[in-house]
C-alpha cells in the first residue's frame, strides 16, 4: 500500500487551524521552540523488523492479519510508518529471520521507502534448521567449542550481510547464562564469551561499531553472562574503541535507575544505544512511554545534557531503536505510538532550561532542580512533534490517519489474514 502526498495534504488542511492555535502558544511559553523543532525533524527512530508481526506470550497468539511475510513486506510497513510520521527511517534486521536472497533489490526498496540500515542483530538463542550444534546451554559461552564456533560464525556472517547491505553496527544480545545454582562456572563462562566476542570483533570492519546489550534474565532464570550494564561495560571496555553498551529499557531489575545508568556509560563513551520500550514488571517490551513516561523523560534529559557536553551530533552519534512486541495492539499503531512518546521526551528534555537547572544543582536547591524538570516534563510538546512532522512532509496526526486509510484493513487484502511474520 502506498500513502500518496494528496492524502497527507488533505488530512494536514482539516487540523492546520487548530494545530497553529496550539503550536502560537507552545512557542510563546518555550525560548528554544523552533530550535527544538529542527532537531525534532533530524530525529530518527529505527524499527525492529521483529516487530512488525503481533506477539505473543508462550500462552497464546492473537495475530492482528496481514503481516508481512518477507523482508520486502517489512520494509514495505516501515516505509508506511515513515510516511506517516518521517521519524522512522531506519531498519534493524534480524538475522536469520530477515536473510535478503536479492542484496541490490532491498537495497533499493530501502532508498526507494527513504529508509536506511540500522544495527544488524544476530540470533544464538534459537537452533536453526540445519545447524549441527545446540544452544541450548548458551552460545558464546558454551563449554563446548564447537557450540562457541558456530555461535562465532553466524556473528560474523550477520557482520558480512550488514556490510552487504550498508549498515555500521551490529548489536549481539545473548540468552547465555544459567538456570541453576551449580550449573555454570561463572569466571569460565565469562572468559568463554570474552574470547568468543573477541574473535568477532576482529572480524568488525574498522568503521564499524559493536553493541553488547545486556539483560537481567530470561531465559535464563539463575544466572545471565551479560546480565547488566557492569558485565556489559566490562566486555566493551575489554574489546577496543568499537565495542559500546547497549541500553534495552526492559531489561534492568525493577526500579533501577536508568537514567543514572545512562549518565555514566556516556561520561566513560561507552553508550552505544537503545532499545526502547516500557514495562510495568520486567521485559514486557510495551510501547515506548505508556507506563514511565516521566523516567524516559529523565533517560532523554541525560542523554541531551551528556551527548551537549561532548558536543555530540543528537540524531547520529548514538542508536536510537525500537525493541517492542504487541499482543493486542495492531502492531504499526503501537509502533507509530512509541515513536511519538520517545519524540514527546526527546522535546521534553531539549526544553529543559540547562542554565536553571545547573544553578540549582549548584546551590543545591532541590525544590527548584525539581521544579525545572517537572516544568518541562508537564508541558505539553505535542505541538511541536506535531509541526516537525508537518515541516518534514508526514502527517499532523500519524495515528488518526493510519485509521482514516484503513491501512490494516488494505494489508490483510493484499496479503492475506493468516499471515505470520517472522519474529518474536
Ligand atoms: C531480548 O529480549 C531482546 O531484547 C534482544 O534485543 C533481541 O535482539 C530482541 O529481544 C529480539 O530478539
Ligand atoms: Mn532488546
């Protein structure tokens, strides 16, 4: 399905009044508001192409119809959110769900859509048809060689189609660990897996970049060898100048303090970028902002001021992607709402009065340090979202016009109701 320009226009004329009424006040009460809207524009958020197809839990699946069947339907849905919104303009392929048979025809589809390649992700959690060894006990940390060595090798074949394809990065998230007291030598898996990440990252080409994402548990129930942002940062401090420590919003113990995590991984220039999503209780990978919207808020509020002290570029410096799943939602609505709700605490944080704020950590005063931060998170962006989308060619209101188009109900005709994306 292709959006056509008259029909962004159309739907763009019916709000324009009530959208300039709202956007004259936001930038008579904001100093920096079009500033704030020109980086809004440059912002882009990738989409995870596993993300595409409704999830499921181990209980059940209710699959929305229509899903993409192949990496040219994915790219196909990424461009229709792009359209839509102009902020997701990257895709982060899974290998080897999204293996492309066609190099220099998903290329051009992805040029064709205004898309580029994001992180390149591979895939040691699951056996493959095909494959001799088992991952059964982990991966790069397995006790057995060969188990390390076919783990390694995909790694580095996932590198091989990235460089293929055009992308820089690739992020290797690891099931590895233990379910068991007993069942893991902590130390030798640790060095297992140091030495197997070592063999990959002599494989990165020089301009490339490696992020190591860690996670608390699950699957694994005891134990996990890159169990949190410590482990992690050990591996890449380990690894060389390429290797970087990816930040999965859903994957910390409850309650910790991402933000601080956030702060001190890029002080030591070692951030290497999100996964965002929001849960209540662990990795529930729900949309971005609808639980915690005040922590992303304070996550962006240390990004702007730690990324403004190094004098990094905002949009570019740092990756910026989606890791979500949707067992009820239709998963394009649920990936346009988590792409404004990190665009809503991305503005919110760049309207946060720096100069305020660092009086009032200088002196101390709390009341005022609090003020500052809440004066920001409780005003209303939307408008401001709302006019970089308007700037950059989408739609006032992504959503809304998903619905109008019937775009889900477009999909389901040409590609079906039963049909089932590859993913999680
Ligand atoms: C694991 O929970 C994870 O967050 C990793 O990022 C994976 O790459 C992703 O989910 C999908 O497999
Ligand atoms: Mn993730």
């Amino acid at each position: 399905m292709i959006i056509e320009k008259h029909q962004l226009d159309e739907h763009n004329s019916d709000l324009l009044g009530s959208h300039k009424r709202k956007l004259d006040f936001i930038a008579g009460e904001i100093a920096n508001a079009d500033a704030i809207i020109e980086k809004l524009i440059d912002f882009q958020i990738g989409i995870p192409s596993w993300a595409l197809g409704t999830g499921g839990t181990r209980f059940g699946r209710f699959p929305a119809g229509g899903e993409p069947r192949n990496i040219e339907e994915k790219i196909e849905d990424i461009g229709l959110l792009h359209k839509l919104n102009a902020a997701s303009g990257a895709i982060s392929l899974h290998i080897p769900w999204d293996t492309a048979d066609n190099v220099p025809a998903i290329k051009a589809l992805v040029a064709q859509h205004g898309l580029r390649f994001d992180a390149m992700n591979s895939n040691t959690f699951q056996d493959q048809a095909g494959s001799s060894e088992s991952y059964k006990f982990g991966s790069l940390q397995n006790v057995d060689k060969g188990v390390r060595k076919q783990a390694i090798e995909h790694n580095i074949e996932v590198i091989r189609q990235g460089v293929e394809l055009g992308s820089k990065e690739l992020t290797i998230w690891l099931a590895d660990g233990s379910c068991f007291p007993g069942q893991l030598n902590f130390r030798k898996a640790f060095q297992n897996t140091l030495e197997s990440l070592q063999e990959i990252y002599q494989a990165l080409p020089a301009d490339w970049k490696v992020f190591v994402e860690y996670k608390a548990f699950e699957p694994n129930f005891y134990s996990t060898t890159v169990g949190d942002w410590g482990q992690s940062l050990l591996y890449a401090n380990k690894l060389g100048p390429k290797a970087y420590t990816l930040v999965d919003l859903g994957h910390h113990l409850p309650n910790a303090n991402i933000e601080q995590i956030v702060s001190l991984l890029l002080m030591e220039e070692k951030l290497g970028g999100f996964h965002f999503n929001d849960s209540k209780y662990g990795d529930d990978d729900l949309t971005a902002g609808s639980m915690k919207p005040y922590q992303l808020f304070l996550i962006f509020n240390e990004l702007v001021e730690g990324m403004d002290a190094r004098g990094m570029n905002h949009a570019s410096d740092l990756g910026w992607m989606i890791d979500a799943s949707h067992n009820v939602k239709d998963p394009l609505e649920d990936l346009l709402q988590s792409v404004e709700g990190i665009m809503m605490a991305y503005a919110q944080a760049l309207s946060v009065d720096r100069k305020a704020l660092q009086e009032a950590q200088a002196s101390s005063d709390v009341a005022r340090a609090q003020e500052i931060l809440q004066n920001a998170f409780r005003t209303d962006v939307r408008p401001l979202v709302a006019e970089a989308r308007l700037r950059a060619g989408a739609a006032l209101a992504p959503l809304e016009l998903f619905r109008q188009l019937k775009v889900r109900e477009n999909l389901i005709k040409t590609r079906g109701l039963k049909t089932v994306a590859t993913g999680l």
